[in-house]
C-alpha cells in the first residue's frame, strides 16, 4: 500500500480546505506575530518573539505534512469496491463473539475515522483484523485486553 492514502472525497475537499485556510489566513497571522514581537526590541529576551517563531514552525511543519498526504492521497469511488470482503469504506456487521453483541463499523482511512459515529480506521488493530475477511468468517483480533474475535455477519457500503 506504500504511503498512499485513500480517501473519500469529502475528506479529500476538507483537507483541501484547511489547507488553504492554513496558508492564506494562519501563515500571515504567524508573521504579524512576528514582526509585533520584533518591535518590541530586544530579541534576546523576548519571549513572544521566540513563541512566535516557534508557533510559525510548527504551522509551517503541518502545512508541509498536509501537502504530503495530498500529494499521496487517492480518491476512493465507492462503485470499484468489492462488497465479498472487507476492505476500505465498507460497512461491516459483526457479532463479536465474546460477548454476543452484534455492531457495525465503517472502515475509513486513519483521517476519517471516528468510532462515535462508528467510522473505524483500517490500521486500527480491529480494522486490520476485518480486512480481507468474508461473510461467515472469523477474525481474530489482539487488543490489549486479549484476543477478541468477530464473526463477520454482512458487508455492504
């Protein structure tokens, strides 16, 4: 899979977005900081100054990281996903074994992921565990409280 990351279009679009807002509104803010703090003379004992420039790396590091992953990223349709097996922004229904219940989880990327709302990332020690499986099978998955297994019920999207 290498470093590609694959996303739906929305998250691809919500990226995008603080992307922009990132470089056209938090960057020159970074800079008026500043250049506030530099005129408060010297540079040696100004603390602000140093607060400043750090905040400016850190914005200036995320924003790189940001153009990283879209660079890599990949949209995902869902009319070229293959419901016989788990995989990428499937819905999965599952009874977990232990303890009888039966839940559904959508299998996101790593950005999408939001167990609230059932979104769970595929590299999540459960996500990894489901993917590949069909309906009927068993996947077993460590978590730190041992080994818990899930019988896959349905797939769909």
């Amino acid at each position: 899979m290498g470093d590609i990351t694959y996303l739906t279009r929305e998250a691809l679009e919500s990226m995008r977005a603080e992307l922009q807002k990132m470089k056209a509104v938090d960057r020159p803010a970074a800079s008026r900081a500043i250049a506030e703090a530099r005129e408060k003379g010297d540079l040696r004992e100004n603390a602000e100054y140093d607060a400043a420039k750090e905040a400016q790396g850190l914005l200036e590091a995320k924003i790189q990281k940001l153009e990283g992953e879209l660079a890599s990223a990949r949209i995902l349709e869902q009319g070229n996903i293959d419901t016989t097996k788990v995989s990428i922004l499937t819905r999965v229904t599952l009874t977990n074994l232990n303890t009888k219940k039966q839940v559904t989880y959508h299998l996101v990327s790593e950005k999408e992921a939001d167990l609230k709302v059932g979104k769970i990332s595929i590299t999540s020690p459960i996500g990894k565990g489901l993917l590949g499986k069909q309906v009927g099978e068993v996947a077993e998955v460590m978590v730190p409280a041992g080994v818990l297994k899930f019988k896959v019920d349905s797939i769909s999207l």
